[in-house]
C-alpha cells in the first residue's frame, strides 16, 4: 500500500507539474525498472540535497514510503524546497511510538536492516537512544539496559522479528513490544512459504536492491523449493524452468503489475511449447491475438451483424475491408507507439523483434482494404481513405510545443472515443453508403452498438493495464477517471446498449436479431468479472476473452441468421 501510494502520489503532480522540477529523495521505489520510467518523466531522483542545483531551489521534493528522520526535514527546508511528503501511513505510525517512548527514556530497539533507508529514517525520531538490531546474535551485545522498547521495519521477517523479541525480553524483562510488521507483509510471507511448499519451484520477482523480495526468496527458498528471483521477465531462459510443471509465483512489494504480467505470460508461454501437440488451437488462438488478427476477425463478425441490423444484403467484401482495416490500423498504432504502448505487454517481445514484419503486414492490409474499397465504389474508397488518413494523424504532434497536449492521442480518453468512432464508421456506415437505407434506424443501432461494444472493451483492457498507463503518461480514460468511475461509466453504457437493443428490436427498427444480441452485454458481465480476478489469467488471454465479445455477435448472428431464414 505504501510504496503504491507514493507512485500514485508522483504520478499524480507529475500530470499538473508544468515547469517545476521534481526530485525524490533516493529512489521512490526499489525497481529499476519503474525508477527509469519515472526519470524519463523528469521525476529524478538524488542520494543527497547537494545534487539540487541552487538555481532550483523552487523544486519540490518527494519523501518516499520509506520516509525520513527530522533531521533531513529539516535541510530540506532549509534549502526552501517545496516538501510532497509520501511516507508510508505505517512507517509514520512507527516513528510516532519510536518519538513517543523515546521522550520517556527508553531506549528503543529497532529490528531490521541497518542499511534500509526506512531504518535509517527510525533512527532519527529516536533522539539519540536508537539502535538496529539485525539477529539475534546482535542482542547478546547490548549493555544492560533498564527501559526497553521494540519496533520492527515494516517490511522485517515474521519469524526473525518473533525471535529477536524473545532473545530481548529475555535479557530485559522491562520491555514493551510493538509488532509494526507491515500487515499485508505478513500475508505475502505466509503465502508465499506456504505456496512453496505445494510448487516444483517458485519465481520471486522484483528488484534485487529490495529488502523484502530478497526475504521472499529466502522463505521460499527455506521450503526446499528451487527459487528464482528475477527483476524482469527477460532473466527467464527457458531452461530455467524446463523441469518443472507446478511453478510458483510472487512478487516484492515495489513490483509493478505491468512487470508480473510479463513474467505470467513468459511462464504460460514456456509452459505450452511442453504440450504444443495437445493445445494446437490454443496456439493458433494466442498467436492471432498477438498479430492482431483476432482483432481483425472480431471486426468482421460485427461487420456482419451490422449488415444483418440494417436489413441489407451480406457483402463479404465489406466483411473483408474492414478486418483489412482493422488490422492495419490496430499494427500501425502499436508500431508508432511500440516504444511505450507495447512496454510491458505480452506483445512487447515479437514487436521489438520484428519491426519490419508487423510493419509491412500493416502497409499490405491497408492497400489492399484501400484497393477493394475503391473497386466497390468512390463513396466507399474515401471514407475508408478519410477513417485512415485521421488514424494517422491522431499519432502526430499538431499542436504546439508550449501546449500541454502534443497531439490528439494526448488528450485524456482520446484513444477509447477514436477507436470506437473509427470501428463503428466502417462496421455500421461504410457498408449501407451505396443503398437507400443510409440513414435508416437499423444504421444507427448498428453504430451506437459497435461504438459501444468497442468502447466497452478498450476501456477494460485500459483499466487493467492503469498502472502501467498512468506510469508512462498516457491518459486513458481509466488514469483520468479513475478504475471505479471508469467501471461505472461501463455499466451505464452496458445497460444503455441492453435498452437500444430491446426498444429497437420491439418497435421494427432492427429484426428479432436485437433479442439476440443482449447476450453480448452478459458476456462483457462476465468480463467485467475476469478483470477483477487478472491473477488468474495471462495477458494474452484476458485480451483474447476481451475481443471474443466480437465473435460472439458474429455467431449470434449467424445462428439467427439461419433459425429465421
């Protein structure tokens, strides 16, 4: 929770920062990961106040979870500068008992690590009386002393803290004990001794400068379970693993989820080339999610339910325009954007390595949407023309350098509105321009429901992927909402669709088809549902599930197709 917070809090003034500089006060978060990706956004951070230049002395400077002693406060206000303060609410709740017993003379003991900046940070409320305790062993040392008072790092093992405890009140009867073991610290150290112990091995990830992963390895180590800890899923060789079926795996307090992500899709994807015979459509499956060709196809099933909504006779050719397109579009976007879209993501790995690839299957599926398109008719060549000339303008700088927003793709929420105008224009409007029923109702249902379908689904695939968004600085409408709002807003616009189907389909603007396709609304309940639970799913299929709410209409659509006919 603590080190969430801080991240949260520096995101947060790093949207609203203009032209004041932000420090943090050593790294806000032991990853190097995260700590790059920060930098990049001018949060820097320093080992000392010295590395702030004077002519900054209008800066703010961040206090991490760890937080700080009064002493260093005090030098920061000194040099004027601005104090966000992030400390961890349970790392103040320890300094608050250390100042509490301290001003009654005793004498304070704090167990942990004696290079942790949150120890260091301890000893400063203790006026002079502290000291760290780092085994058992370190107690035998002590002079005799009459007061005793024990706190813990929040982030110190259970069973080392429980043990130190005993060994003081042993020596000094005299003492008061505060267990300030972080809570959710102790859960994870629970779990993770009692997952080793059912695991062939276990992965611990995180960032090896951190204290309290290193300890997660260590417990799980301690179980006779083969451990790996990594920072990245980068250090995981297929070798690694290659014995083993039943794996493990947990993660360090300062591990973003964006990187456990990839180290779950790294492990799935080892673990299916071992039963590739057995799990051939699976592979094909994930592998059309990843070359965007399930998106493609997604767009094709509600193509035809478009043309099925607006009464006109079913043109493959559209149905294969707009897969074209699609796909096109969705290879492109990610190609301009892979240095930071494709971060963190199950696609990061094949797009870094076939650029060239994605990017000339992207320029032959849009000559190609292009060359059918025109063949059809004029009407049809220049809206799919237009629709793909504003795709690519929407990831260029057109605005100027002063302005907060470089480009429309900057501007918060932009990309879940575009995606969804761009897919319901091809879907809905491009197939009926040529018939008399262009500006039919059928044409509007058609069009609000892929627009919202598709809404629907980039906004859950943006809230599971917040915290990496909100790391990089792209607004999503998720990061500017918020996760809740957002689930909200998804709702009402579910419940919204349910009553456009049912209106429409009771009053003969669309066929009985509109009763059907509310079977899609249950599906993205569904959804909503595996978002909560991401644990339990790769990312390449939590997306796959995501765009099968497509598919399903294409199917919904054919079946009536075929009841009814």
């Amino acid at each position: 929770m603590g080190v969430k917070r801080a991240v949260d809090t520096v995101l947060d003034i790093a949207r609203h920062k203009g032209a004041e500089r932000i420090y943090t006060y050593g790294p806000l978060i032991h990853n190097p990961q995260t700590v790059d990706f920060l930098q990049e956004r001018g949060i820097i951070p320093i080992k000392d106040l010295d590395a702030i230049p004077i002519c900054d002395s209008n800066a703010a400077i961040v206090i991490r979870a760890h937080g700080i002693s009064p002493l260093e406060r005090k030098k920061i206000r000194e040099k004027g500068l601005r104090i966000i303060d992030a400390t961890c609410p349970k790392v103040t709740h320890v300094q608050a008992i250390i100042r509490k017993h301290a001003a009654q003379d005793y004498d304070i003991l704090i167990v942990g690590d004696g290079d942790h900046p949150e120890v260091n940070g301890l000893l400063g409320h203790a006026r002079g009386r502290g000291r760290v305790i780092g085994s058992c062993q370190d107690v035998d040392q002590l002079p005799i002393l009459e007061k005793v008072c024990v706190v813990a790092q929040t982030t110190q093992s259970v069973e080392e803290y429980d043990a130190t405890v005993r060994r003081i009140c042993e020596r000094f009867p005299d003492t008061v004990v505060f267990n300030t073991i972080c809570d959710s610290t102790e859960r994870r150290q629970a779990e993770v001794r009692e997952l080793a112990s059912r695991m062939e091995a276990m992965v611990i990830v995180g960032g090896r400068n951190s204290a309290n992963t290193r300890r997660l390895a260590t417990l799980s180590a301690q179980q006779g379970t083969p451990t790996f800890h990594i920072e990245t899923a980068d250090e995981l060789k297929e070798a690694v693993l290659a014995n083993y079926d039943r794996i493990g795996l947990s993660a360090g307090a300062s591990t973003p989820n964006w990187i456990l992500d990839r180290v779950v899709d790294r492990i799935a994807e080892q673990q299916r080339k071992k039963k590739q015979k057995a799990q051939g459509f699976f592979k094909i499956w994930t592998l059309s999610v990843r070359t965007d060709m399930y998106s493609a196809l997604g767009a094709a099933c509600l193509s035809l339910t478009a043309m099925f909504l607006e009464r006109i006779p079913v043109n493959f050719l559209f149905l294969l325009i707009t897969a074209l397109y699609v796909h096109a579009m969705h290879t492109f976007n990610r190609f301009v954007n892979r240095k930071t879209c494709s971060i963190g993501s199950f696609r990061e790995e094949s797009y870094l390595k076939y650029e060239n690839f994605y990017l000339s299957g992207a320029i032959i599926s849009m000559l190609a949407g292009l060359g059918i398109a025109l063949n059809h008719g004029i009407k049809a060549f220049f809206l799919l023309f237009f629709i793909s000339a504003l795709g690519v303008l929407y990831n260029l700088p057109i605005f100027p350098d002063k302005w907060r927003y470089r480009g429309m793709k900057d501007l918060p929420g932009s990309k879940n509105i575009a995606m969804a105008l761009a897919w319901a224009t091809v879907v809905a409007i491009l197939p009926g321009m040529e018939g008399e029923t262009f500006l039919s109702p059928g044409v509007a249902v058609a069009f609000l429901f892929t627009f919202g379908m598709v809404f629907i689904r980039s906004a859950l695939s943006d809230i599971l992927d917040i915290q990496r968004d909100r790391l990089i600085g792209k607004e999503t409408i998720p990061v500017f909402i918020g996760k809740r709002q957002t689930q909200v807003l998804l709702t009402v616009i579910s419940a919204g669709l349910l009553v456009l189907l049912l209106t429409s389909g009771t009053f003969g603007w669309t066929p009985s088809l509109s009763f059907i396709l509310p079977v899609n609304l249950f599906y993205v309940w569904i959804c909503f549902k595996l978002c909560d639970r991401r644990a339990s799913f790769s990312g390449v299929i939590l997306e796959g599930l995501l765009e099968t709410s497509y598919v399903i209409a294409g199917i919904a659509s054919l079946l009536w197709f075929y009841v009814t006919r």
